[in-house]
C-alpha cells in the first residue's frame, strides 16, 4: 500500500510540475501614453497587410482559373479522340457491308448471263427441231397467220416445260439491280463514315494544340504570378514584422495573462485526472467497427481507393485498371504520360463503377450526362463530382465528410483530396 501510495504522489508532483507547459516570465506592459503614441503607425501597417493580403488572393485565383482552363482544353481533346475511335469503327463496318454487297451483286450479274445463254440455247433448240421460229425477233416479223400461231405454240411450249427463260432473265435482272444499288449505297456509307473520322481526327488534333497553347500560356502566367505571390508574401512579412510596437507589447501582455491562467486550470484538471486514474481500473481499448461491406456504392469507392498512389497518365485507365496514357501534343507529352501506366480522371471512375457493372465512357463531359442528377447539397458517398463547363474539365468521386477520391493532373498521383468549390458544376451524377 505504502508503495502504491508513493507512486501515486511521485505522479501527481509530475503533474503538478512539469506536465502542463510552463508559462515564460511575462512581457513588458506598456504604459496608455506610450500605446496611444505608437497607435498611428500600426493603423498603417495593418491596412498595409490588408492591400497585401487582397493582392495575393486575386494573383491565386487567376492561377485555379488557368489551371482550370487547361484542364478544360485536354478533357475536350480527350473526348475528340474518343469521337474519332468510334467513327473510324463505325467505318470499317460500312465498307465490311459494301464488300459483301458488291460480292452479291456480282453473283447476279453472272446468273443474268447464265440466263441469257440458256434462252439462246432453248431458241436455237427450237429452231433445229424445225420451228418456223429462229429468234424472237422472228416472233415479231411473223408475215403468215400460220407464222404467228407457230411463234405462240412456241411461247406456251417454254411455259409448259418450265423453261420460261425469258421471265428468269428479268428476275435475275432485278436481283441484280438492286444488289448493286446496295452496293454503291454501302459504299456511299463507307465513305461518309470516313469522312466523319477524318474530321473527328483534325478535331482531336486541333483541340491537342488548343491545350498545348493554354499550357504554354499558363505557364508563363504561373511562372509571373508565383513571382508576385513570392514578392508579396515577403512584403507581408516584412510589414507583419514591423507591427511591434507597445500597441503589440500589451497584446502579447493580455495573452500571457490568459496562458498563465489556462496554466493553472490545465494544471488542476490534470492533478484530479491522475487522482482518479489511480483508483480506478484501465478503461478497454474500443473496438474499431467493421467497415460497410456488401454495398455496391462501397465497392466502388473501396476500387477507387484502392489505386490510391498509382500515377497520373493522361487518357489512361479502362474497366480492367491503369493503362499507357496517350500523346495529346502538350501537357501529358511534357510529363511523359504515354510512358506511364496509370489514370486520368474519368479513366479512374471507369475502373470503379466497372466494379458494379456500370461502363462509363472515357470522357468526363460524357459521364456527367451517364446518370440522375442530384444536387450539390445533397451529394451522398459514390456520386461522381465534376468541374468546368458541361462538366468537361474534371471528374471526382465522393467519399463523405467532404473528402474525395481523384485522378488531378500530370505529375501526381491518384489521392484523397477536400472537395474544392471553385468552379464546381451544381449538381452531382448518381449511377447506383
């Protein structure tokens, strides 16, 4: 007992001495006279910091707004070659059809000469077996009633026999008529469909030099704004520093009054802590509980979360995970993105959802418009978030508590990131 007792009073004296951190002596407290003297000049240097501090907002936001720019300009050639994947598939098919039309027409066209020969065959047949009639053109210069009635008995004589040539002739005629209209129709698609890929391709090129300009612009304007931001942040140190006046003693006075106060309070509470943490039995270690499992919203946040740290490539990522990025001709190219495996931003929704049976489109614009849209402020955990314009320039997934999941920008990985407001669309995309 003597000795739990002795342990118990070496602890308070702990407390009491050295847990709580100790108050330094206090400063100097300036006289009303002195303060009042010096109250002028630190009116000034606070209306100072207020100039600098409004100068480095604006120069910061200027900086989101061109990073969002480019962003804006590498989602619109993202969704350009996306166009022109699919219109060049769109045209192999037509010329796939026009081949087989064409083969079908040209089958025809042979079966029209079969016909053709076998009904000049039957006519000269006819004639060796001493019909009066030699050719239809015969039928038509008979000059005799005997003529005629000998050119009709030939005529029934065909339909009798079933070797109505003639008929089959026209049939095979019309068969392939309109194989070969199918056929150049076919091929008329094949060639618009081409078209519409070629000019999908100097979209996709275009847009890649539109972001490749932004980029350079932006990042002259970066380099320029970060000087400024440099410059300012030292000026308002520098006049953060200069406010020290006795106007500034009797605050720093005020404050050691208050921490000398919260010491002693600190110093109590801690005392009757120890106390009662002698007498009474080590509280259990709570047991974390179980995350959610089973859902379908969670299995597409725990897939995104799951490639937190893989890096960013741009045009990157499928249903099946991190692919090669693409060349867009600026950003991406300037980071290397075609030789990494990785994620951009909608690559990475692709993957999740995938998870569930839900297969987005790799373009971040396209996927605003792939489900119910909720608005922001009642966004619940597995609704995809996006920026800019039709919600073009960026895409994101809700975790809850404000916090996301995203594929940002060349350079980074994927990560877990606040949600930003600036430039936010207003409403949410909801799949499940």
């Amino acid at each position: 007992m003597l000795t739990r007792l002795s342990a118990v009073l070496v602890f308070l004296t702990a407390v009491l001495t050295g847990t709580a951190n100790a108050v330094p002596p206090p400063p100097p407290n300036p006289s009303d006279s002195e303060i009042s003297a010096s109250r002028a000049e630190a009116d000034a240097k606070a209306a100072r910091v207020g100039e600098l501090t409004g100068r480095l907002t604006q120069a910061e936001s200027r900086l989101q707004e061109l990073m969002d720019d480019v962003a804006y300009k590498r989602e619109l050639a993202n969704k350009a070659r996306v166009d022109l994947e699919t219109a060049i598939s769109e045209a192999e098919a037509a010329r796939r059809e026009a081949t087989a039309a064409r083969v079908q027409a040209d089958a025809a066209s042979k079966a029209v000469e079969e016909s053709r020969r076998a009904l000049d065959e039957f006519a000269a047949a006819s004639y060796a077996q001493g019909s009066t009639v030699g050719s239809f053109s015969a039928y038509f210069g008979a000059k005799s009633p005997e003529d005629l009635l000998a050119r009709a008995q030939l005529l029934e004589a065909v339909s009798s026999s079933s070797l109505n040539r003639l008929d089959q002739v026209t049939r095979d005629q019309g068969t392939a008529a309109n194989l070969d209209a199918a056929a150049r129709a076919a091929l008329q698609k094949a060639e618009s469909k081409q078209a519409a890929a070629d000019e999908a391709k100097k979209v996709a090129e275009q847009a890649q030099q539109v972001a490749a300009d932004a980029h350079n612009a932006q990042a002259a304007a970066t380099s320029e704004l970060q000087s400024n931001k440099d410059a300012v942040e030292r000026e308002l140190v520098a006049a953060r520093g200069e406010v020290n006046g006795l106007e500034a003693q009797r605050r720093q006075y005020d404050q050691w009054v208050d921490a000398k106060k919260r010491e002693e309070e600190e110093n109590a509470r801690r005392a009757a802590a120890a106390a009662a943490a002698a007498q009474a039995p080590a509280p259990q270690r709570p047991v974390a509980a179980a995350a959610p499992s089973g859902s379908r919203v969670q299995t597409v946040i725990n897939r995104a979360l799951a490639q937190r740290g893989v890096i960013y490539a741009w045009g990157g990522g499928n249903y099946n995970g991190p692919t090669y990025g693409v060349r867009d001709g600026g950003v991406a190219d300037s980071y290397g993105d075609y030789r990494k495996i990785g994620f951009d931003c909608s690559g990475l929704m692709m993957y999740a959802f995938a998870g569930v049976g839900v297969y987005l489109p790799h373009y971040s614009g396209y996927q605003y418009n792939s489900g119910r849209k909720v608005p922001l402020s009642q966004m619940a955990p597995g609704d995809m978030i996006f920026w800019g314009p039709g919600g073009g320039t960026h895409v994101a997934l809700y975790l809850g508590g404000g916090m996301m999941v995203e594929a940002p920008h060349s350079g980074a990985v994927v990560r877990i990131s606040p949600v930003r407001y600036g430039g936010i669309m207003p409403y949410v995309t909801r799949m499940l």
